[in-house]
C-alpha cells in the first residue's frame, strides 16, 4: 500500500489531537453547565477511568491493525494515543486524590491497603509513568531502541491492572470491563501469535542455511 505523504499525516495529527481532547472538553462544558448530576466526583472518576481503558486499548491496537491494513502511517499516532492514555489517567488519579479525598495521605493509605481496586489502579498509573516520561525521540536515543522497546512493555501490565481495577470496582454488571477484558485479551493474542511466527521462520531460516552449509 502506498504511503501517505508526510504533510497529510502531519496534518491529521491536528483532527486526532482535538478529537482526543473530546471526553475531556465534554465533562469540562457539563461541569460548566450543571451537567454531572447529582454526584459529579462519580461521573468524573467513571468517565476518565474509561477513556484511560479506552486509550490503553487504542494505543496497543495500532501495532496489528498497522501490520494487518497495511497503513504504516499509523505508527505515527501511537505516541499520542499513549499520552492521552496517560492523561486521562492522571485525571482520573487527581480526581481522587484532590476532590474525593481532599489530598488526606492517610486516608488515601488506608484505601490503597484495604480496597484492592483502588491498588490494581494505582499500579496501572504508576505503570504509565516511567512509559509517559520516556516517550520522547531524545529518551529514545539515550536508552537505545531494544531496551526503551522493553520498557515499553509495561503497556500490557498497565492495561491488565486497569482491567483489574475496572472489575473489582463494579462488582455487579460486569459486563462492560469484561469487554474491556476480552479485548486486551485479543490484543494479546495477537502478539504471542506473532511472535511465535517470527520465532518459526527464524528457526527454518536457521535450518536452510545449516542444510545449505552441510
């Protein structure tokens, strides 16, 4: 498939950047608005916890859908998405740690050491910062490509953390974080399925040239 030229992908970037910053422009024109209900804390945590989910998953199907459509372009937003991942995380954090718990340590303590959601959460957004933090072309460089590759790996613990938190959370209708469940676990299979292929055809390629040696 033929590339897009660089100026068109490069202004796409621009629609993407606005389209992402939706959720976010949505609950700020409803707080303005009186549009969060009766208990705005709760909207506000559930709806960035779900778009934190949502772009976790985006950002980690742009590999296989890139390799299955052939638009290598895509690469080029994955970046983003994993920011606005984190960002929303962030938000969804500060949301409970600003306005549900007013910044109380140990109060804050308590519910990481008896709540075992509010745990699987935080490790999903402490799993995110070294990721967010390292995601520049400079960190890139002084790290080198295999290991900054590794440590980019702490995407999946992330998702799966947040899956985690999602289920422990509601407890009754379990049906959307299973969703969410059942994609990551797809996004997953694809990988170990790749990888097992790519390990299959070094290993013949070994033996060819074992054979062509002999």
């Amino acid at each position: 498939m033929k590339p897009l030229p660089e100026k068109f992908v490069r202004a796409l970037k621009v629609p993407v950047f606005l389209l992402c910053l939706g959720p976010a422009f949505v609950l700020t024109w409803k707080g303005f608005h009186d549009g969060l209900g009766a208990n705005p804390i709760d909207i506000i945590t559930r709806t960035t916890g779900r778009w934190t989910l949502t772009f976790l998953l985006i950002t980690l199907s742009v590999t296989p859908v890139r390799k299955l459509s052939g638009l290598t372009w895509l690469i080029r937003f994955r970046r983003m998405l994993g920011l606005f991942a984190f960002f929303y995380g962030s938000l969804h954090l500060m949301t409970y740690v600003w306005l549900d718990k007013f910044f109380n340590v140990h109060e804050m303590l308590h519910d990481i050491a008896k709540r075992r959601f509010i745990t699987a959460g935080m490790t999903a957004w402490f799993l995110m910062l070294p990721l967010a933090l390292t995601s520049t072309t400079g960190w890139i460089r002084r790290m080198g490509g295999k290991r900054w590759q590794k440590l980019h790996r702490l995407i999946y613990f992330s998702a799966a953390a947040g899956v985690v938190h999602f289920i422990w959370l509601v407890k009754a209708d379990l049906r959307r974080p299973f969703t969410y469940g059942a994609i990551l676990a797809a996004l997953l299979a694809y990988r170990v399925i790749a990888w097992l292929i790519l390990r299959a055809r070094a290993r013949r390629t070994m033996a060819g040239q074992q054979i062509a040696r002999a």
